[in-house]
C-alpha cells in the first residue's frame, strides 16, 4: 500500500486460498494484458479466458505467457469444456490443457445438459491432471434450481474432486444465484452457506453491488469471481472499506 490507514480489516496474502479475485479475460490483447498486471497484479489472483474466447484469441501462446511471467495462473472458461464434450472430444481437451501447461480447467454444464453422475467423473478424471475448478447453475435464465439441490451438486462435485465450486452466474451476472434484476437470492445463498464452507466457493459478481453484498455477508476475504479487469482496483477498496459502498462496515473492527 502507498500510505499507512489504521484499523483496516485483514486480507489475506497472495498466494492465498481464500479471498481470491478471479478476473475474467473477455479477449484483451497482450498490451492489454500487459498494462492490467502492472496495476492490478498485488489484487489479481487467477484469470479465466471467459467461455470458449481462446478459441480465437490472437497470439495466446504469447498471452498465457505474460501472465505465467507474472506469476498469474490461468484458465479456459467452462464453456470451451462444454464444447469439447458436446462433439465427444474429452480427449482432445484433455491434450488442449496439456498443450497450454494448463494449472486449472472449469468443468460446467451451463450450456448443455450432462447428468451429474457423468459431471462428477469428468472432475476425477481431470483432477488426477490438473486442479478443478467446477462450476453449479445454469445460464438458462429459465432454470432454477431449488436450493436442496445447490448444496447436493456442490457437495458431490467437490467430493468428486473440485478444488473450488463457481456459483454461476454468468459475465452478466442476471442468472443463477441472481434474479434477472441481478439482485442476489439471497435465501438461496443462506441455505447454502448452511453446509458448504464459504472458503470452497466462489461467488460469481460482476456487478458491483453483488460485489458489496458478498463482502458485507461474508467480509473482506470472500472469495469473488468474474471481476472485469478494470474493476479489480475498484474491489480491492470495497474489501477494505475505502469506497462509499462498504465504508461504514468495517469501521469498528
């Protein structure tokens, strides 16, 4: 930090397994990528080349490198799995993480219908290769699912071998755990967080009144997902109370 602020709430230190800022990459160029890791490094801890984009991004191999370089991780979004397993080409996908030196891949299904018997073993398969990442809910706006069967799919994908569960709600951020307002189901989340440890999910909540409302429910270090680049300095001073939205909350601690 530039300057001394007393009575700030603790964050977590990078690497770090909870508080992370997932960002989600929608096709930035190298520059790009480039200038987002000399501002948003220190707040930044793994990016996702949204849905199936690194399909025809330009000059990925030099992309995944500059963020390698800076000690970013990355991964596919899960619709680029979608799309392999849809046209029965899990093999191949699996080559694809290996030909990109891959560290994590997101198993979804919020595009396509697979049962979750199947689900579950593809996160086996793959978390004997690689970290998994696996994504619950739909991108059907139509779909709700009760919030019994939330903690069941969660509870069994992370049995199955999920290192963290992505709470869906697309780069929008209007399905899923949200009403198409994007106000958040908020005794969805409740009911949830009643036996899935928060640690092991992560929240998606590209809005920034999403955002505020995870930070004042579950504090500074919860875990939040598909954050657009430019809105990681932005978030960083919602989780430490330096922006109006969270301001007052973290004053008396």
């Amino acid at each position: 930090m530039n300057y001394e602020l007393n009575n700030l709430p603790d964050r977590t230190s990078k690497p770090r397994t909870n508080g992370l800022t997932m960002v989600m990459d929608k096709g930035l160029s190298c520059r790009q990528a480039e200038d987002f890791i000399e501002v948003a490094l220190p707040h930044s801890d793994i990016i996702k080349l949204g849905w199936a984009t690194s399909f025809v991004t330009p000059k990925l191999d030099e992309k995944l490198k500059i963020y390698k370089d800076a000690g970013l991780p990355t991964y596919f979004g899960g619709t680029l799995f979608e799309a392999f397993i849809v046209r029965n080409q899990f093999d191949d996908y699996r080559r694809i993480l290996d030909r990109y030196k891959m560290e994590y891949a997101e198993v979804s299904d919020g595009s396509i219908t697979i049962e979750h018997d199947v689900k579950c073993e593809y996160i086996r398969k793959l978390s004997k290769q690689i970290t998994v990442i696996s994504e619950v809910g739909s991108k059907d706006v139509q779909k709700i699912f009760a919030p019994y069967k939330w903690i069941k799919l969660m509870n069994a994908e992370i049995e199955a071998g999920a290192w963290k569960v992505i709470a869906e709600a697309r780069e929008s951020g209007n399905v899923g755990i949200y009403r198409d307002s994007g106000e958040v189901r908020q005794g969805l989340v409740d009911e949830i967080l009643t036996q899935i440890p928060q640690e092991t999910i992560i929240w998606e909540a590209p809005q920034k009144a999403q955002q505020t409302w995870f930070i004042k429910l579950l504090g500074p270090n919860v875990n939040l997902g598909n954050i657009a680049p430019a809105d990681i300095i932005p978030l960083e001073t919602l989780r430490l109370g330096l922006r109006s939205d969270t301001f007052d909350h973290f004053l008396s601690l």
